[in-house]
C-alpha cells in the first residue's frame, strides 16, 4: 500500500471524523465508500462547479 504525507490539519480533520479509535485506513475507505455511493468519483474532486 502507498505511503502518503498528511498535514497538519488534514490529521486533525480525519481525527474528528473517526469514531472509536477507528484506524485511518478504516476512515479513508469509509470516506471513499460514501462518494462510490455517491457515484462520485475522486476524478471529480474539484472538477465540479455548480
């Protein structure tokens, strides 16, 4: 698996978003789950104006 830096904030971010001492890999595939539901895909992030 790819190693990737976070930033400070980035950390603090996905901190508040874990429940239970979740592992950060178990909040990042949850976090991809929620926009495959979504039929988003990461390609699109930014992408999009509305």
């Amino acid at each position: 698996m790819p190693e990737i830096d976070l930033n400070e904030e980035t950390v603090n971010r996905l901190d508040n978003l874990r429940v239970d001492d979740e592992s950060y890999d178990e909040i990042t595939n949850e976090l991809i789950n929620i926009y495959e539901a979504e039929e988003l895909t990461l390609s699109f992030a930014g992408d999009r104006l509305e």
